[in-house]
C-alpha cells in the first residue's frame, strides 16, 4: 500500500504512550503498510500494536478490493472498445494502412553518422562550422543561466 490512513480517533489508543513510543509505533505501521514486516516493538507501544495492525489490515483489503473493481471496469471498457474497433469497416481499415503508409514513405530517413561521413568529404570548413556553433550553443547556455 503506498499511504496509511489513520483516523483521528486512534488518538485514544496512544494518548498513555510517550512521544518515543509514538513514533517508534508510527514508524512501525509505515514499514507495516509499506512492505508488511513491521520491527519489534520493545516498549508500551507493543499493547496498542495490534489495534493498529488490524487497521491496517482492514485498509489493506478495502484497497485491494477497489483495485480489482478498477481493473474489472478497465477491461469491460476495453472490451467495448475492441468490439467497436471490429465493427469498422475493412474498407476504412484499408484506408488507414493507405495513409499511414504514405506518411511513412514521405519521411526521409536520417543518415548515421558514419554514412554521412562515407557520402561526402570532410574539410576543416566543416570541423569550423562544427565549433563555432558549438561555442554558440554553449554561450546560449551561459546567457541562459544553464551553467
């Protein structure tokens, strides 16, 4: 579970137990909701133990219970979906594979590096280029407050 819920009447349990004792009990229940083991308890936090854990407990399978239910409406709507994504039509299904695949083809595939490299010569024009706007990008950076 990732919250705890305490309820402000649990105030009665604690209110004989130091403020060493609450916390060390708070903690208890935290490591307890989070991953189920909680640490020994050596002090009079041990007695309102196991009010706290049945609490715990209850909250836990109120969770699960409402996470199944989510679940549960999650798929019938998907399975709604999926019925109406059936119905469409084969033609409009050949539609979409047509325009998606025009899409596609007027996309230019970018070079690798070592392609562009292998097509054309490099000069040290090119490596100059390369620096100054390199400089440029990291003054930006600079003036930007990025550095």
């Amino acid at each position: 579970m990732k919250y705890l819920k305490v309820f402000t009447d649990f105030t009665i349990d604690i209110e004989s137990l130091s403020f060493e004792e609450r916390g060390r009990l708070f903690t208890a229940m935290l490591e307890y909701a989070g991953n189920g083991s909680a640490p020994p308890l050596p002090g009079n936090e041990r007695y309102v133990w196991g009010t706290a854990k049945k609490q715990i407990d209850a909250q836990l399978k109120s969770y699960e219970s409402k996470c199944e239910s989510v679940d549960r409406a999650r798929g019938h709507r998907n399975q709604k979906k999926i019925s109406e994504i059936n119905m469409k039509s084969r033609e409009e299904q050949e539609q979409e594979q047509e325009q998606e695949q025009k899409k596609n083809s007027n996309k230019r595939k970018p070079l690798s590096r070592k392609r562009e490299f292998d097509q054309r010569s490099v000069t040290n024009d090119d490596f100059k280029d390369l620096f100054l706007d390199l400089n440029e990008q990291e003054q930006k950076y600079i003036d930007e407050g990025k550095i």
